[in-house]
C-alpha cells in the first residue's frame, strides 16, 4: 500500500479552496499558510518516500524475483527484487521527479508504469531485458540500444544451482567455454571467433582482467551464490569501457542490500567428493542502509589423481540513500587452490609419460568498489566509481615454485545530462594504474621489479529516441602512459632500455534499434576495440614500440516477435576484423621486422547467431540459440601470403568452432522446478596437448552435453534439488587432449527465506 496522511477535513478544504470555493487559498494569512505549505509538503514527503506494491502475471497470480526499477531520465535510481508473494517496497526521496517504474521478469514482458503504482500486472513475453547499463555509458535498457545484448537473471542463477558462473555462460549466443578439465581448471572464453584475452569482465563495475596476461580472465572461480546478475554485450565495445573490450563486456552484478530482504543456506554433495557450502543474504539495518553478503566454499576430487579443487569466497557490500544521493561499497575475496596433472586423454605422438603429480595452483584474489551518485538537478546526474584488484597467483611444478601479482587501482568520473526529451549524453574520465610482479619479469641483474602502465580514458556518448528508433553515438581517446622498463642484457631475446612513451587510440562506436512494425525490430552496431600489450608481451621482446591489438567489428539483425508475443526470434549477422596483432617472429618471418615480436598478424572473423524463445504457458520457457562461425588466419603485414610460425593461409582459428549451439527448457508445476541443458559443439582445431603448436595442430571433434536439473519445493523455505550433469555421460574434450568430466551428480538442500532472490 501507499502510505497516506490524514489531515482534518477543514484544513485541508481550506488549503486547496477559498471561504467561498473558489480555487488557492482564500487569504494571505501567515499563519494559514505556514500550516497548508507543511500540510502539504507532509504529504508529499510520506507520499513519495515508500511505494509497495504487488506484480502479477496475466492470471493475477504473484510474479516471484521480478526486478522492480526506479528509474529517471538518466537512469536507475534504486531497484528491488520482487518476494515470493511477487510484492516490493521501495523507498524514494521526495526530490525526484518525473520517476516510473520499470519491471523486468524472465518470461514476461517489460513494463515502465508511472507511481504510484500498487498493481503491476505483466503480459507473458519470451524474453526477458535488463534494467541495467549494458554496452552504454548512458543508463538505458537493452531494449533501447543496437548491441546485441543478452542477461543471465537472478533468478535462473538460483534455480540451477550450478557452483560457478561458467556453466551459466554456456547457453549464451556466440559464446563458447573451452575448460581444460574438470572443476577448477582455467576455464576460457572465445566470443564470435574472438580470442580468449579479448572479453572485458567487470565486477560492479571494477574491471578485473589481468594485466600479465594481457587481458586473460579465468571463469572458473567465480562462485554463483554471490551473484544477483549477468549482463553480456557482444561486440567491440572500448568506445564504452576502454582496453580490454575487443569482443564482449561481462557485467557481473554482486547481490545488493537494494535487492530485498533475503537468506540462503545451501550444503550439496555428489561425484568425486564434491562438497559445496554457501550462505547469503541481504537486506536493511535502517532507515536508508543495508548490508548484503555471501560466504561459500567448494571442494571436489578429479577424475585423476592430482585433479582436485578447492574454493572459498566471500562478499560483504553495504550502501546508503539519502535525499537524491547514493553510496554502494563492496569487497569480495576469493582464494582456491587446483592440482593440475597435466593432458591425460587424447595422445596423438605418444608424449604422455604419466599424470604431473606435483604441479598446482594458488589464487588469491581481493576485488573492492564504491560508486557514488548524486542526481545534482532533474537533469543532471554525478557519478563517481572507484576501484582495486589484487591477484597473487603461485604455482609450483616440478622445476619449482613461481608467482605472479596482479594490481590495478581504477577510477571512473561521469556525468549524465538530459538535453531534451529525445536526447541524453553521458561524458567522464577515467584512469586505471596497471602492475604487475613476478621472479620472470627480471632486470640485467635478475632482481624482479614492478612493471607498471598508466590507462586514461576521456569518452563521450550520446543516447537519441526519436519515436521508434534509438540511436547510440560514442567517443572515447584511450590514453597509455608506458614509464622505463629497465633491460634485462640475459634475456631471451635481450631486452633494451624501453625509454618512457605515451601514445593513445581514439575508439568510435555507433548502434541503432528501430522497431519497423509492432513486433518486427531492427538493430545493428559498429564499434572497436583495443588491447594494450600485456605485461608478459613487454617483457619478453626486444620491441620497445609495441602497440595495441585492434578490433573493427559490424553486426546487423532482425527480432521478431509472434503468436500474441509468445515466440520470439533473433537473427544477427556479425563481421569481425583483427589487425595488429603481436605475434613472435623468427627464421624466414625475421625480415618482416627488425624485432623479436611485432604488431604484424591478422586475423577475421564473421558469422551469424540465431535465436528462438517460446512461452506457451506461464510454467514453461523454451529457449535455444545457434552460432555459425568462419574464422580465418591471414597473412602477415608485409608476408606477402606468409602466415606466423607453425599455421598456414586461411586455416580457422583454434578452439573456435564453426558450429555450436545450446537449448534451455525451464519447467514450474506446483512444487517443483526442473531445467534441461543441452550444450552442442562442432568440431574445432587444437594444437598437441604437451608441446603445443610446436608438436602439431589436429582435428578436436565435437560434442553434446546435457543437464538435467530438478527442484522440490519440500516446505515454503526448504528445496530438495538433484544435478547430473552430462547426463549422456559422453567423453568428449574442450581442450584437446584434457578430458572433461564424465556423468557427474549432486543433490543438495536449500533454505531460503525468499526462493526468488
């Protein structure tokens, strides 16, 4: 309900007519109108401060876990999850104006309503969008915008009660894992033929890719019980977000205090020993602050010896509101340990000469966050973001032990201003030190030293609605600041004095969603992307004029919504070109550059994803997508049809099939829940499990996975719930000679104070 205030009738008859009932107030009496201002300014202060209400489906009945917004012209407010009786209560500052609502539910579709609003009722919708920022600066819904987008909700998250984001990932569109084993093994991602160093990811905003590596991030530890929300924006998007964002951006939104009142307990085991233990929660202390949190652990047994895996995690956030002001803070700490015995399954040369009892390793990661927002006027909006990431990686392997730190410190400035009713832009600043240390990045003398880069970005975006079409245009100058990195006259090849230098990139990026008849959408996008050398590219080159890894990337596609808006297809066209790519150079490739590695490779990229949703009913969603893929290797700058060491003119590129697609079926029936997955892969090419390209390159072949999920809802908080996973029990392998698990099942019991957040 809405909360309202009571006044005697004579007060207010006289605040809102004269003696005489004619309309204002019927004198200038001083004290008469100090008591109808504050009359007045009660009642709009309780008015807009809490707003409940309820959202139903077509039948009236309660929709569990929908996200309820508040939302203005530059975007989010606040926003709350929906309970199992489908209510939310949401707390607003008089000081807004011009606030709706905007709901979002998986399987329904998208409402914006006006406050107040105490009934909410949605019609069934095969997909489901995204309140959140997604491949924009500006905040507007995916709905609004040319990016292909896609959103893993909370509410699948929870009820496929799968440990690690990465199984989650696998029924996105143009997305292929390839994990080489079982849990806890580097798990990469390659998105429209795009290479694994190439996906942003962001943890509530802070980016945490490493910088060793050159942008790599490892999905494999990422627990999912921390996890409210998934947004994935496919194609170049550094014209948004900067280095780093050369084929996707992976938004990954922690549970919030604003999510609602929540708490879960979750304890499973299955196969191998698996053990997994989680509990979270969120919800309010007091008037304007709340506290959200999350503690699990994972534990498992390979298939081998010397496969095992163990996890913990633990996430505390807490934020405040205050008049039209916001703070969200954030710290997440995660630490695992994974044995790796090396290839064990395919053996094309017969190198294997027994499982690597010895090799493991060790993560600890500490990501921490604020953001700040302050709507300043009915227009303008401030936001401050601040960041840092820490990952202190050892491994230990029969020649020793090793380490590598990782550090980056992140800050991001904006400012969001409506022009007009059909125009928003948003512009800022934003800087991010990058370091890193380990005992094989040494000086001359073997001392190991801190190698660090300075990122600036200055960008501008400007978001148009003009009727039916949406338009998205972008700027953003890219900035490095590379300070001296000291020789090292023993390495492998000599390394120079790298002298200090600065150089910069300017990334554009343009989108468009047009909605040519009711049902029928058009959207396509342009854009860049760039990589900036990695740490492990400056330290081992001789090159002191390495550049970024660029990405122009197109795609264009059709929605079309039928039968009464219960089936929805997507087709998507894409084309992706990869130029100056850092490759190493040697033998009759050393005339193409006077240095060891250079910015001489190109690659490219193109394809189409097909998509299909279908609700029949409010208890089924079936969703399936496929991926045609054509991955080239071309030649290298100056080669003259020369390609680089160990690949030849035209070959695919490895670990990028051209063939791949996954099925969802998620079933409600009274108390219980059920999902089917089906993950399938074609054929891909891969190098020779223990010396790599050196050793050869062969035909990995295909395979199809499947996942049977089951949920029973034994009582109103306990949930029973079994998982087999490749439930066909199939052998097949991502990565070519590391075999994946075979039938793997747990079951687990749930307590949950609300299933649906």
């Amino acid at each position: 309900m809405i909360v309202v205030v009571c006044f005697p009738t004579g007060v207010v008859d006289q605040c809102v007519s004269g003696k005489d009932g004619s309309a204002g107030l019927p004198d200038m009496n001083t004290s008469r109108l100090f008591v109808c201002t504050l009359a007045f300014a009660r009642v709009s202060l309780l008015f807009a401060a809490d707003f409940t209400g309820v959202v139903l489906d077509p039948a009236s009945r309660p929709v569990a876990g929908a996200q309820v917004a508040a939302i203005n012209s530059q975007g989010i407010i606040t926003r709350q999850i929906t309970g199992d009786d489908g209510r939310y209560n949401i707390y607003l500052s008089p000081l807004y104006e011009n606030v709706r609502f905007r709901v979002v539910a998986s399987g329904f579709e998208t409402a914006t309503v006006p406050l107040p609003a105490p009934r909410i009722q949605l019609k069934l919708a095969p997909v489901s969008e995204s309140v959140q920022v997604a491949a924009s600066a500006v905040g507007v819904s995916s709905a609004e915008q040319g990016s292909s987008v896609s959103v893993i909700r909370g509410e699948e998250i929870r009820s496929r009660n799968e440990g690690q984001i990465v199984d989650l990932l696998r029924q996105t569109p143009g997305m292929v894992i390839s994990q080489s084993g079982s849990r806890g093994t580097v798990a990469s991602l390659f998105v429209r033929g795009g290479d694994s160093k190439y996906n942003l990811v962001l943890l509530n905003g802070i980016p945490v890719n490493g910088f060793y590596y050159g942008g790599l991030f490892d999905f494999a530890h990422l627990p999912s019980d921390a996890v409210q929300e998934i947004d994935i924006a496919r194609g170049p998007q550094s014209a948004v977000y900067g280095s780093y964002a050369l084929s996707s951006t992976i938004s990954v939104v922690t549970r919030a205090p604003s999510d609602g009142p929540a708490l879960d307990f979750i304890a499973e085991g299955g196969t191998h020993a698996e053990k997994r233990f989680a509990a979270s929660g969120s919800g309010r202390i007091a008037r304007g602050w709340g506290i959200a949190g999350s503690l699990s652990s994972f534990n498992a047994n390979g298939a081998v010896r010397n496969a095992d895996y163990g996890s913990t995690n633990g996430l505390l956030s807490a934020d405040h509101r205050w008049g039209t002001q916001s703070l969200f803070v954030f710290g997440d700490f995660s630490s695992n340990d994974a044995g790796e015995p090396g290839a064990w399954g395919s053996n094309p040369k017969g190198y294997f000469g027994g499982l690597d009892l010895i090799s493991r390793s060790r993560n600890n990661t500490s990501t921490y966050g604020l953001h700040y927002q302050n709507d300043i006027t009915e227009r303008l909006r401030g936001d401050l973001i601040a960041g840092f990431y820490l990952n202190n990686n050892s491994y230990l392997s029969p020649y020793g032990g090793s380490y590598n730190k990782d550090i980056r410190g992140y800050g991001d400035a904006r400012a969001t201003y409506t022009v007009n009713a059909h125009w928003t832009m948003a512009g800022g600043y934003t800087f991010a030190r990058e370091e890193m240390k380990n005992n094989y990045v040494t000086d001359s003398l073997s001392r190991a030293f801190l190698l660090r880069r300075d990122n600036s970005g200055i960008y501008w975006e400007n978001h148009v609605a003009i009727g039916k079409l949406y338009l998205n245009v972008g700027l953003r100058e890219e900035i490095y600041q590379q300070p001296l990195i000291p020789a090292n006259a023993n390495g492998y090849p000599p390394r120079p004095v790298f002298a200090a230098h600065t150089y910069s990139r300017l990334n554009p990026k343009v989108s468009a969603a047009y909605t040519l008849v009711p049902g029928l959408r058009a959207h396509a996008s342009y854009g860049t992307g760039l990589r900036p050398p990695g740490g492990a590219d400056l330290a081992f080159t001789n090159n002191p004029e390495l550049s970024p890894e660029l990405t122009r990337g197109y795609d264009a596609g059709v929605e079309q919504i039928l039968m009464n808006g219960r089936v929805s297809l997507d087709a998507t066209w894409f084309d992706t070109r990869y130029k100056d790519l850092i490759v190493t150079l040697g033998g009759s490739l050393a005339k193409l550059s006077r240095y060891s590695s250079d910015n001489v490779a190109n690659a490219r990229a193109r394809g189409a994803e097909f998509s299909a949703h279908y609700r029949p009913s409010s208890w089924i969603l079936l969703s399936g997508n496929y991926t045609w893929l054509d991955t080239q290797v071309q030649s290298l700058d100056g080669g003259n049809g020369l390609v680089q060491q160990y690949y030849t003119l035209g070959q695919p590129l490895l670990r990028r099939p051209k063939q791949s697609g996954s099925a969802l079926a998620t079933l409600h029936y009274k108390r219980t829940d059920a999902n089917i997955a089906a993950a399938v892969r074609g054929h891909t090419l891969d190098v020779e499990p223990n010396y790599g390209a050196f050793g050869g390159i062969y035909r990995n072949p295909g395979y199809t996975s499947v996942g049977i999920n089951l949920n029973y809802h034994v009582a109103r908080h306990i949930t029973v719930y079994g998982n087999l996973r490749n439930a066909l029990n199939r052998r097949y392998e991502e990565i070519y000679g590391f075999p994946s698990p075979l039938l793997n099942v747990v079951a687990g019991v749930k307590w949950s104070l609300e299933r649906s957040r």
